[in-house]
C-alpha cells in the first residue's frame, strides 16, 4: 500500500491491497516469459501480501489444518512458479491465480487431515468475505462465515459448470477475502456486476451447503 495521510480512508482499497505498480506489473510478465531470475525477485514482493490473504482466510482453522500461512504461502508460489499456466498479465492477474493456488493448498490440506482420521470430520476454516477486519458487515454480509472446506470446494466446482463468474466471484471472496471493488479490479468488472453476481451465488452456494448438512447445520 502506498503511504500517505489520506483522511478518513475508506476500508474498501480501489484496487488489490498489496505491492504494485508499473514495475510489480513487469515483473509478472517476465515470469510469465519464463525469464531467468524473474520469479526469485517476485517472491519477496508478493510474499507479505500472499501471507496476509492466507493468514486472513486461515484464521479460525489453522490448527485444525496443521498448517501456518507462511507454509502456505511457499507452497501456494510454487505451484504457481512450477505451473503449466504463468501466462500472468499483470498484478491482479497474478492475485487471481495466487487466490486459487491458495485454495487448492488447504483443500489438499484438509483432504489430507480428513485421510488421516480416517473418515472423521474434515478439517473447518474461517472465510472472510472482506478484506480487512475493518470490512465487518460491509456490503450486507456478516465478518465471517465458517465452512466445511472440502464442501465449499465442491460446491465451487459445481457453481462453476452452471455460472463461471459467478463461481469466480465467490472464489475470490470466500478463498481470497476480497471485497467487492477489489474483486472487481482482479475480474475486470463493475462492482455492481460483482455485487450482482454474488447475491445470485452466495444464495446458491447456502441452499446447495444447507442440503449437504441435511438441516443446513
């Protein structure tokens, strides 16, 4: 975030809190060319940023993952580095693939932990749907809703066969704890299209969660 002594700053950025300009932008691209050394100089600008979406969104089930945001991190960013798809134009580009490497590494996580109780109840994980703890009830919606993330990942996945953006949407605010506008910047949207698109998701993914859990919990 830039520094300055903006008064009275609104919690919700214009764009992805995080590092960011011409140069983050250029960095993205050379290792999306696969140019040497690209990616090692990435790392170290993207680090507390990625850390801060996975220590967000890990907050009320990091224990019960085993894991801590910092190893998630490292891991998140080599499945990103070591991918087939780098083709990244730009920071938000990039912030939307980081969000769902993200994801698939506690999912991973938690299939791991269910395996391991053999059967027993999958691992739990606090999702934010805000960016900051600021964000509490901004856009209508509570500070946070608590998920099965095995289930929640499931039900993405069917979302996404029936309302892609819509499925995207969701991804990015429970998976990534984006607001609405930054969720905007990373799609390329219109808040209001996002707002939209999130009512109509949000409503699908709480029927389609409730019937999982027979009385919706």
């Amino acid at each position: 975030m830039r520094p300055g002594n903006d008064p009275a700053p609104d919690p919700s950025p214009p764009a992805p809190e995080g590092p960011g300009d011409a140069d983050l932008d250029a960095l993205c691209e050379a290792v999306a060319r696969g140019e040497p050394g690209a990616a090692e100089r990435l790392f170290p600008l993207v680090y507390d940023h990625l850390r801060r979406i996975a220590a967000r969104q890990m907050g009320g089930g990091a224990g019960r993952v085993t894991l801590q945001p910092t190893a998630v991190v490292h891991e998140a960013f080599l499945r990103l580095r070591h991918g087939a798809d780098r083709s990244w134009q730009g920071r938000t580009h990039f912030l939307s693939a980081a969000v769902r490497a993200i994801r698939h590494v506690l999912v991973d996580a938690a299939r791991r932990r269910a395996a391991d109780k053999r059967g027993g109840k999958a691992a739990r994980i606090t999702l934010v749907e805000g960016a900051t703890p600021a964000a509490k009830g901004r856009d209508g919606d509570p500070a946070a809703t608590t998920h099965d993330v095995l289930d929640l990942h499931e039900a993405l996945a069917e979302l996404a066969e029936r309302d892609p953006r819509g499925a995207r949407v969701a991804e990015l605010r429970f998976f990534g704890g984006l607001s609405v506008t930054e969720t905007a910047a990373v799609l390329g949207c219109s808040p209001a299209t996002v707002k939209a698109d999130w009512v109509v998701s949000r409503a699908w993914l709480a029927q389609r969660l409730g019937a999982a859990h027979g009385d919706g919990r």
